[in-house]
C-alpha cells in the first residue's frame, strides 16, 4: 500500500501517499466528528469562518494574495457525511517542489498556511470575529434554503431524511436555518475549542514526497500544540428502523418532473456480503446495462433517468428516477418487478462479467485522481479496515452468482419518497 500512516498523537494521524503521477501536492486536514443534531449547524459553519482569516493571514484578501505568491496554490474546504460522522474538510493544492523554477520548500510552505487556517484561527476578545460569523451564518442559510433548487439531489436528501429520521445520518450535512439564530461568535468558538479537542484528526500529504514530509507536520507549532485524546467520533453505524410495511412519502413542489427515491435495506452486513452488494447494485441500476436503465428507461420509457447507488458505510442502495408525474405508478410497478427479478435470480453471468469489470475500472481509477485516492485510505481509516487495490479486485472477482441471489433475498425496500407537483 502507497499509503504510510504515521501516529503523530494519540487520536491524530497523518497519512502519506507518495506517488508521482502528479506535478502537485495535495494536502488536507479532516476533522471527524459524531452526527448530531445540537452540533450540526455549528460544525458546518466552522470551515466557512476558517477559511474568512487565520492569526497570520487575518482576510480573505490576505490569504488569497499568499496563495498567489505560492505559484496559485488553491485552498478549499467543506464538510460531509461519512457513516454517522460529521467530517469537516480542509484541502491545500500546490505544485510539486520538483516542477518550481528554483528550489524552495512550497510542501512546508503549504503545509504551514493549511495547519494555520485549520488551527491557528483569528480571534477577538476570546471569540471568533463578530462581522465573519453574521456574513458566514447568513451564507450558511442561503445554501440550507438552496437545498431545493437541485431536485434530484433534494428528494435523494429527504428520502434519506425520511429513513433515517431521529438517527444521526438523517440529518442534513449543512444544519437548518432555525439553529442559526441561537449561535453567536462566542458560543461558536467555544464550540470549535471543544471540537479541536476532541474530535479525530486526519492529515494527509498525496504527492511525490521524501522523509521530509513527516518531519514538515511534527514539526508545526500547531500540531505541538494539539493534545492528545481518545477521539470522539463513530465507529459504528446505526441502522434504519426496520420496517414491516414499506414507508411511503409524497412531497410537493412546483415541479415538471416526478423525482422517485427508493430507500433498500439490506439485510446482510458481514464484510464479504458488501462485494456481493456491488455487484447486485451494479446489475440492478448501477451501470448503463442495468436492469434499471435497460428496462425502465429505454425500454418502458419511464423515467428519463434510472440508477441506483450503493452506500458502504451504511448499507443501502437509493433507486432514483425522474418521470413523468403520471406514471409514478406505472414506474414503480416495474422497478419493483426488476427487485423481484433479482431474488430469482434473473439475470446472467454476462451480466455478473460486465458488473466486475465496471466495478475494477472504478477501482483502477482511483489512484488517477488525488483526492479519490485521498478518500479512499480515509474511508479505510474510518472503517479501520486496510486493503490494497489488488485485493479489493480480487474480492469482487471472487463473487459468484448465487452470492447475489442471497444478497437480492435479503433486500427490503425501507422508503419510497416521491417528489410531485
């Protein structure tokens, strides 16, 4: 494995993944933290302070000219859901120090602005700047109400909502506007304190580096200055409230198109049953051969799109379509028919041969891209289950039919969410 983690600090790790098929380094900072709904809004709003002025670089304007002198070094930040964890995210990209015009340090140099943006806030009077925290909040509540511009992304958010309501995943990665009037600079800070304190930390460096890359982190004031901690996060998943009765949901909005989210359950969660739902997910709605696309879309013409996704750290597939608002049923008779078809085992070994070699082309690409290749290990660290690419291939290659009829046997469909005008 090309990824070296290194325990800098009880709870606080730096991962290194040299590789040269890049001419930059990408650096990140993850703050990992459990879901909750007390905690959310405020999680999500630190980044966007953050990133507004570090101690040493107090504006936006400040920073953005040092990212200039760093040859257009490009800082960005967020935050996620990974299982049932709040993730808050800090990326730094900057040129590789083998492709500068003259040789100078630009991993340190980056390294130092990212820990300081992350660790190093700008305070005033034991508190976050007042004027950043009002213009940040007031962002924050434009993207929260901009959920819905997005259709498709908006009833994939609410049938989860919905299927997981009361349980950390359920909640939305971005909080909710009536949270926004309780939080101030101050209180904002303390939370963020408590945050540093406690949650897992996860540096990572990607990019053609030497020994010098771990002395560069050990050596920052910042990270000295971490403590250590038995960080506070979630090991484990909760799963959606098994249903007798599957949850039906209608919504609505002026639309002119249905959007139709289907919530599965399955029903086996050992390790080895995950690569069976791969490719159960990959033959159901997951690839352009699908059952989904092949019989629902093309065939039927019934939705104008027609996939499904499947969620590892929680253990579901999402069937999404767009339709036409009167065939809403028409639509979910078929996709139910092509579940059905899947627990009988309809379905082919070409079909089984076109789903691994779709899944190993994926596998193949991640370490073609920085930051895919970044999440990959962290997806590993969360789960605390290392493998190699080679290995995760070999898994999938060894699944046989049979294993997917089983895995088909033990789906059930948890939500049906519809989107209508």
């Amino acid at each position: 494995m090309n990824c070296n983690k290194i325990n800098l600090k009880e709870g606080i790790n730096l991962h290194i993944i040299n590789t040269n098929k890049f001419k930059t380094n990408l650096l990140a900072v993850f703050l990992t933290t459990p879901l909750n709904k007390e905690n959310v809004t405020k999680n999500a709003l630190i980044p966007m302070i953050l990133r507004r002025g570090s101690k040493n670089l107090t504006n936006l304007e400040e920073i953005s000219n040092k990212l200039d002198e760093m040859y257009g070094a490009d800082f960005n930040c967020g935050v996620d859901k990974t299982g049932d964890n709040h993730v808050l995210k800090f990326y730094m990209e900057s040129i590789n120090n083998n492709f500068l015009p003259e040789q100078e340090n630009l991993l340190e140099e980056s390294m130092k602005v990212l820990l300081d943006i992350v660790f190093n806030p700008l305070i005033e009077n034991n508190s976050f700047k007042k004027e950043y925290v009002e213009s940040e909040k007031e962002n924050l509540k434009q993207i929260i109400l901009g959920k819905i511009d997005n259709k498709s992304k908006y009833a994939y958010e609410r049938c989860i909502e919905e299927m997981y309501k009361g349980k950390p995943f359920g909640l939305y990665k971005y909080g909710y506007v009536e949270e926004l009037e309780n939080i101030n600079a101050e209180k904002l800070y303390e939370h963020y304190k408590k945050l540093i304190s406690e949650c897992k930390i996860d540096i990572f460096i990607s990019g053609e580096v030497d020994e010098g890359a771990k002395q560069i982190v050990m050596s920052n004031d910042n990270i000295k200055n971490l403590n250590e901690r038995q960080p506070i996060y979630n090991k484990k998943s909760e799963k959606a409230d098994s249903i007798e009765q599957e949850r039906i949901i209608e919504e609505k909005m002026e639309v002119s198109q249905g959007k139709l989210v289907i919530g599965l359950e399955v029903g086996k969660n050992d390790k080895e049953s995950k690569y069976s739902a791969l490719i159960y997910n990959a033959i159901l709605g997951g690839t352009p051969t699908s059952k989904m696309f092949q019989n629902v879309r093309e065939k039927a013409h019934l939705a104008y799109v027609a996939s499904s996704n499947y969620v590892r750290h929680k253990n579901n597939i999402f069937i999404r379509c767009g339709i036409e608002i009167e065939d809403y049923k028409k639509a979910l008779d078929l996709i139910k028919v092509q579940i059905e078809d899947m627990r009988k085992g309809d379905f082919t070994e070409e079909d089984i041969k076109n789903s691994k070699s779709s899944i190993i082309a994926m596998i193949k690409s991640i370490p073609e891209e920085q930051d895919s290749e970044m999440m990959y290990h962290f997806g590993q660290e969360i789960s605390e289950h290392k493998m190699e690419y080679d290995e995760y291939m070999e898994n999938v290659q060894k699944v046989e039919k049979q294993e997917v009829i089983d895995i088909a046997n033990s789906i059930k469909i948890n939500t049906i969410y519809f989107l209508r005008d």
